[in-house]
C-alpha cells in the first residue's frame, strides 16, 4: 500500500510500504480520509525533529471502516463498523493522567501518525493491547456525518477543551480567539455554541483571503488582522467595550501575543494556549498576578471533550463542512501540505 512516509527531519517520501498484519486482539481499518493538521507541517517542512522513530506513516487525523476483526476483539466493535481514531497508539495505563482515563495526556503516550505508524495511507492497525485498556481511542462515526467530517473531531474536541473545559466559558461573555487555523475555526466554533455574546478572531492579512470568512461563518463577530492594526490590544478592548474580555484563546502561540492577551483579558478572566513557538517569552507576567488571571496550557483533548463534541454533530449544531477547503486523493499530498502552509487552506483533507 502507498504511504506518505516520515524519514528523517523534513524529509517525507511517498512510496510503498507493507499492509499491517494483525493479530487475534487487534483491529483493522481500511481508512477513508485523513486531514493535514496544522502540526503535521513541523515534520513536514522540517520545523522539527521527528519524535518517534522514522521512518514512520504520518497522519493522525483519520477515519475508516474495520475491515478485519481479531477473534478476541469485544463484541462492541463489528466488521463494517465506521469509526474515528483520537490518534492513541498506546499509553501505559499505570502513571497518574492514565489512572485518571485521560490516556490521552499519558507521558507515555503513543501516538499514530507522529511517534508510530499513522493514516496516510490505506490501513492502520488498532492495537489489542490498547483498545482493551482505552475503550474510547476509537469511536463510532454518527450516520450525518461523512469520513471526511469525522476528521475534523480532533481540532473540534480540541476547540471543545479549551473554550468548555478549561476555559470555563459561560453564556453570555465575551471570547477572543488568536489563530484561525483549524483549531482557532473549531474554538471560535464551540464559542459559539457555548453561547459567547461575543467573539472577536485575530488572525492575519493572508487569513483575509478565505480563513476570515470561515471565521464569520463559525460565529465570529469581528476579525482582526494583527499585522494590519498599529494597537491590537486597544482594537480588540474597544470591541469588548465595558463587558470586557473573560476569555482568549491563544491558538497561534507567538509571545507577542501571549503578551496581548494579558493586556486584553478581563480581571479574573482565563487565558487558554493552545499554539505553539519556540521563542522566549520576555515581558512582565505581573498582569497575571494583579488581574487574577487563569492560564492553562493546553495539549488535545480527553473523552469527554469527544462525546460532547460527537453529540453537537451529531445533533448538527455543529457543522463540520464549512472548515474543508478541499478533498484530496493520497498522492497530491505536497499540495496538500503546501496549501495549509501558505494559510490558503483551514483544513485539506487526503483520500487513499
Ligand atoms: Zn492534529
Ligand atoms: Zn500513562
């Protein structure tokens, strides 16, 4: 079967590897879409060393059908079945996140698509060894939705997270959102959902040209381009007006902005990071002291961030289509990848 294959640091093949054999406690998945996440392109284009051991399939945004089934495999799941992976490939069931069911916040998380075999590509092997310890690694695709919607549930039970779970948004106040990539679309989305009275989008001028109007359409109010505005932090407080900012989402990450949104935020309001970047951050944190500001980081999602977020879209309050740009089959890859770099893109979706 064909593969898009992590090989060293930036280096990425597409080329023939074999079809996973499996044993009588695993399952099979011939898979049906798999998007290009926004972390893929540090491994992508080089950004960042590989962190399993390459080479290795990348993809962890997939869904498909079970097209085999082990002997020993629960009753639960049947042949035919179609289900989205939260992209666990293992976890060691012991330490305290995994004592807890979050297995997705397991120091020793495995995970398909970044340190072992992923989605891109035409079948992925659920291990027996994980699925009987972590039931929801998988879960079962609602009829309404089609393969490539159920990809989305990774950036939406992310949005989901952050602006439910951690950010503790409650109806009626007013949320920021920095980034408006697929996961700064899926917070503005869930924002939105969770009754924001307001939601301001900071993103940039190259977001203008499709991003900004997806944006809107997830429940966006105002969009900002950050590299258009001499003050965005006066600009987005004149937005707010009196009833001030309880809540920013960070899903772009730069310090510069980690620094606006403790200029921007409410006295006792939440700052959630989601994006990420390697750059020191050097201004006062004092503004976290004097205000009574929460700060979470933030890394996935757990179960209940994917039932909750399962049932929005499958009750269809929340719409998954308006977020994929395009469809693509497997072998296009690189414009794929290409487009989501260039921010002409919110979300590509690969077919095998
Ligand atoms: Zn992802
Ligand atoms: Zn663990």
């Amino acid at each position: 079967m064909k593969a898009v294959v992590l090989c060293g640091r930036g280096k990425v093949e597409y080329r023939e590897v074999e079809k996973p054999q499996i044993g009588e406690r695993d399952l099979l998945i011939e898979v049906k879409a798999c998007g290009i996440c926004g972390s893929d392109l540090h491994f992508f284009y080089g950004g960042m060393e590989p962190i399993g051991e390459v080479p290795l399939v990348m993809g962890h945004e997939f869904a498909g059908i079970i097209v085999e089934k082990g002997k020993e495999v629960e009753d639960y799941w049947q042949i035919g079945d179609r289900v989205v992976s939260d992209n666990t490939g293992g976890a060691c069931g012991r330490c305290a996140s995994c004592a807890r069911g979050n297995f997705v916040a397991c120091e020793q998380r495995q995970t398909m698509g970044i340190t072992m075999d992923g989605g891109f590509t035409k079948y992925v092997k659920i291990p027996g060894s994980l699925l009987e310890m972590y039931k929801n690694c998988l879960w079962k695709i609602p009829e309404n939705l089609s393969f490539e919607e159920a990809t989305l549930m990774d950036p939406a039970a992310n949005g989901y997270n952050a602006v439910v779970q951690q950010g503790n948004l409650k109806s009626g106040e007013i949320v920021v959102v920095f980034g408006v990539g697929a996961l700064g679309l899926m917070s503005i989305a869930q924002a939105s959902i969770a009754g924001a009275s307001k939601i301001i989008a900071v993103g940039m001028k190259a977001d203008r040209k499709r991003r900004e109007k997806i944006a809107r359409k997830y429940g966006a109010d105002e969009f900002f381009a950050s590299d258009e505005e001499e003050n965005i932090v006066e600009k987005v407080k004149e937005a707010a007006r009196e009833d001030g900012v309880a809540l920013v989402v960070d899903a772009a990450g730069v310090p510069a902005l980690t620094s606006a949104a403790i200029q921007i935020v409410r006295s006792e309001g939440s700052i959630v990071r989601i994006g990420m970047s390697n750059k020191t951050y050097e201004d006062s944190l004092d503004g976290f002291s004097l205000k009574n500001i929460r700060f979470s980081g933030h890394m996935g999602y757990n179960q209940e961030s994917w039932r909750n977020t399962l049932a929005l879209a499958k009750a269809e309050k929340l719409n998954l289509k308006p977020i994929i740009t395009c469809i693509l089959p497997l072998e296009e890859y690189q414009q794929g990848f290409d487009m989501t770099k260039n921010q002409e893109a919110s979300k590509v979706v690969l077919v095998p």
